[in-house]
C-alpha cells in the first residue's frame, strides 16, 4: 500500500493558526475529490468542541473527521508548514506536519493509521520530511516501509 501520493503533499506552507493549517492542508484532497469542500470545516469545528485531539504526537496533527462529514475516498495527505503553529495541545505542541486522511472504511482507517505510525517511529523521519523541499524525497520517505 502506497501511503502518500505526491498529489496531496505540499511543503513549505505558511499559514497564521491552526484553523489555516486545517483548511491548507486538507486543499489538495478536496482538490482531487478525496473529500468535500466542507470537510476542513467539519473538522475544525469538531476540534474547537472537543478539543486538540487531532495532535497525535510532537509535532504531528492527523485531521480528520467521518465519511457523513465529507469523505468521499481513502486518501492521506501531508502538509509540512514553514513556520510550526500551535494548536492548543500542551504536551504536543508547535505542530509542523499536518496529515489529512479521508477515510471510507473501518478496515482502511485502521491501515492507514498503523501504517502511518510505523513510518513515524522510525528515527529522524520527521526530521528528514520538516527539512525536504522535495516532494519525491518526502513521497520516499513514507513509502519505503
């Protein structure tokens, strides 16, 4: 399974909050109709009622919502910001990847997620993706599991 697609990376992205990260880091998936223009709104507005739950780990958030909310297909999509923004998590925060999933199926959600946390154990990766200027480099990265 191939988890990044060069379609829905972007890198050096400068956004002013948390709300642009979202709505930045989700164009390319409803770009390509992954997920519908309201989607990034959806989760937005889920994350303000419940909280920074989408910071998953330093440095790392995984915005996503329900397919009711807008998922139209599996995709993943990353956004590697210039400058870090803060979410409001206090352990996690300065949050510079954003990854944007759409998801469709129980069975892929879960793929898609353990396969994203085994690329981000492995040391130096988040390193390595925050300094690329190479989507291809960035694309290897994931891909090589």
């Amino acid at each position: 399974m191939q988890l990044l697609d060069s379609s829905l990376v972007q890198l050096d992205v400068t956004v002013d909050s948390w709300q642009s990260a979202i709505r930045c880091a989700a164009e390319p998936l409803v770009k390509n109709k992954f997920v519908t223009k309201e989607y990034p709104e959806r989760v937005i507005e889920i994350a303000e009622k419940d909280g920074p739950y989408i910071v998953i780990a330093p440095h790392i958030a995984l915005s996503h919502a329900a397919v009711s909310d807008g998922a139209l297909k599996n995709g993943l999509g990353l956004t590697v910001l210039t400058e870090p923004v803060k979410f409001g998590n206090k352990v996690n925060d300065p949050v510079s990847l954003v990854f944007t999933l759409s998801s469709v199926g129980d069975d892929i959600h879960l793929s898609q997620m353990a396969a994203l946390v085994d690329v981000l154990q492995k040391t130096r990766v988040i390193e390595k993706v925050t300094r690329s200027n190479d989507v291809n480099e960035v694309i290897d990265l994931f891909n090589e599991r």
